[in-house]
C-alpha cells in the first residue's frame, strides 16, 4: 500500500523509496517494451550517412602590400583586404541550394539530378507521420499558383537539402566545417560535399575577379586623373622657367619654383604608385589560385549517423523508467501528497 510522501510539509524519503520498490517491477516492464519497439524501429528505419569536409577561409594575399598602400587605401578609395562573406550565409541562399540540386550525382548506378531524386516526392501523402503529412499539404496549399510542376520539384528538393547540410565555423582559426546527412545511400553525401566545395570556391574565385576589375576600373580613372595633374604641373613649371630666367636671385620666384616642384614630385609618387597597384589588380583579375584550403576532404563517416542501439536502449529504458514512475505518483497524488 502506497504510503504518504509528504507528511507535515516534509519529503518522508523512506516513503518515497517504499513508493518506488512497489511500482519498481510494472516501470521495469513497460520500459522493456518501449526498448522493444526503438529496437524494431532502430532496424527497420532507413540508416543515415553522412559526410564530413573540413576547411580554412583566412587566406590574405601578402603581394598587394606596398610602399604607400596605406596612403592609397584612406586617399584614393581602395581597400586591399577584399571582399569578406559568410559561408553561411552562402550555404542559406537560393544560389547555392539551385546549384546543388540541379547538378548531376550517381544514385543507384544512374546519374540523376537531386531534384529528379526528391523533387518527385513533393506531393507525397502517403506517409505514417502526421507531421510530414502536415508539412506536405500546407506547402502544395501554399505554393504560388503561377508555379509550373518542376519548379514545385525544384523549390521541395531545395527544402529537403537545406534539411540535411549543417555548417560551423571557428571564427578565430577561420576552419569551417561542412556535414551533409543523406538516408540510404552511404556515397550520395560524400558527393554533395564534393560539390559543395567546388561551389563554395568557385564563388570566392568569382568574388575576387569581380573585386578586381572593379578596381581596375577605379585605378585607371585614378591613374588618367593624376595624369593629367602631373602634366599641368609640369607645364607650370616649364612656363616658370621660361619667364623667369633670373629666379634664382628672387626668393620669392624661389619660392613659387620650389611649389610647383613639390606638386610635380606628389603627382609623380602617386602616379607611380598607382600604377603599381594597377598592376598587381590585373594579375587578380585573372588569378584563379585557391582562396580557401583544404584541411579534411570529403570524408565518409564509418558509422551510421544517428544515436547507437546501446544509448538508445539505455536512454530509453530510463526515460521509460522515469515517466512510468511520474505517471503512477500523479494517479495516486492524493494519498500521496497532503499535509497533516
């Protein structure tokens, strides 16, 4: 018989492990049967692989440092430390997902597309779990009624992969870490990661072309501006010496000369120094070279993904365990807890 837990607004311990000897063997029987049902479930669902890739982005070009870069950079608008992007933020948009899902990968010894391999699967309501069922008439309800049966494949594979990619990042070491968790067939992640790599690289590479003729637009402005500067300054001075052939004798002719020289001098510095930065952003510009590097290729996990059968069984048995125990203390609440 169940006696009282709480007596005189105290826990009685000796109660409370007298409740749980009496409740012990019915807890110990439904926790058995619920790690029954996770092993049936643990062999008959569909196992998870999944693939790991590993690199760096903190990559600097060292060469597009010079004398008066610093100078250049605050004065004529330029600004060497390139364009900075979120790999994920990339990974989120709609660029990468299309790009990923309309390539080509082996599937069953076929080479089809992941929106041939998902996208069929949209309209899908034959299933047993009542919140994919949800999900799936919810998104045909939504669907923009302008949408043609392959974009409806092409928007539904995109969801699905965005699904099954996660992405970290140690800001400080600049390592990114990129897993893709694919059900049934154990290569198809090792493949989308394989993609996934030359995508994010592609797309750096794109970044700092683009960067660089757009520099070397700016620059050659720069470059006809100063230009056109030293050679009216050197016309000055030349029109000086004409007229004044006896300056030398007058300080402020003197004077006026060493002006004009120090503007020729400032135009000839930048111009030269322009000029170099026009160079090295044309050799950017067609610079193809890795921005981001390797640490781990593509790596196929040896193990399943997921939790294994001996934590699940374990986990299982004592959350079963535990509930079953809170369950029997609320039926008999009543006798259990009151105060004298």
């Amino acid at each position: 018989m169940d006696k009282p837990i709480i007596e005189k607004g105290y826990i009685n311990f000796e109660n409370l492990v007298h409740f749980i000897r009496c409740h012990l063997k019915s807890s110990i029987i439904y926790s058995f049967y619920a790690i029954v049902l996770f092993s049936v479930y643990f062999f008959i669902k569909s196992p998870a692989y999944s693939s790991k890739l590993t690199f760096y982005t903190n990559y600097n070009n060292a060469n597009q440092s010079f004398l008066l870069s610093p100078f250049l950079g605050d004065i004529a608008g330029l600004d060497d430390t390139g364009l900075n992007f979120s790999v994920s933020e990339y990974l989120d948009s709609d660029r990468f997902l299309k790009h990923i899902v309309e390539r080509e990968y082996q599937i069953n010894g076929k080479n089809i597309s992941l929106v041939e391999h998902w996208g069929i699967h949209y309209n899908n309501y034959f299933t047993i779990n009542p919140i994919s069922l949800i999900k799936t008439i919810n998104r045909n309800i939504m669907f923009n009624k302008n949408l043609s049966i392959e974009d409806k494949k092409l928007s539904f594979a995109k969801e699905v992969f965005s699904g099954k990619i996660f992405h970290t990042e140690n800001r400080r070491s600049g390592l990114n870490t990129v897993t893709v968790v694919i059900k049934k067939h154990p290569n198809l992640s090792k493949q989308i990661n394989e993609e996934v790599y030359i995508a994010i690289l592609d797309y750096t590479n794109q970044i700092n072309n683009i960067k660089a003729n757009e520099k070397i637009t700016f620059i050659k402005a720069r470059l006809d501006e100063v230009k056109s500067s030293l050679s009216e300054s050197e016309i000055k001075m030349l029109d000086f010496l004409v007229e004044n052939k006896n300056y030398e004798s007058s300080p402020t002719l003197n004077l006026e000369k060493s002006r004009i020289q120090r503007e020729i001098n400032s135009y000839n510095q930048l111009y030269l120094s322009l000029l170099d930065q026009y160079e090295l952003a044309k050799i950017d510009s067609k610079d193809n070279t890795n921005s981001i590097f390797y640490l781990d290729k593509e790596i196929l996990n040896s193990s399943k993904e997921g939790i294994s059968l001996i934590k699940g069984i374990l986990f299982v048995f004592v959350g079963t365990f535990i509930i079953m125990l809170f369950h029997k203390l609320y039926i008999h609440r009543l006798k259990l807890f009151y105060d004298e």
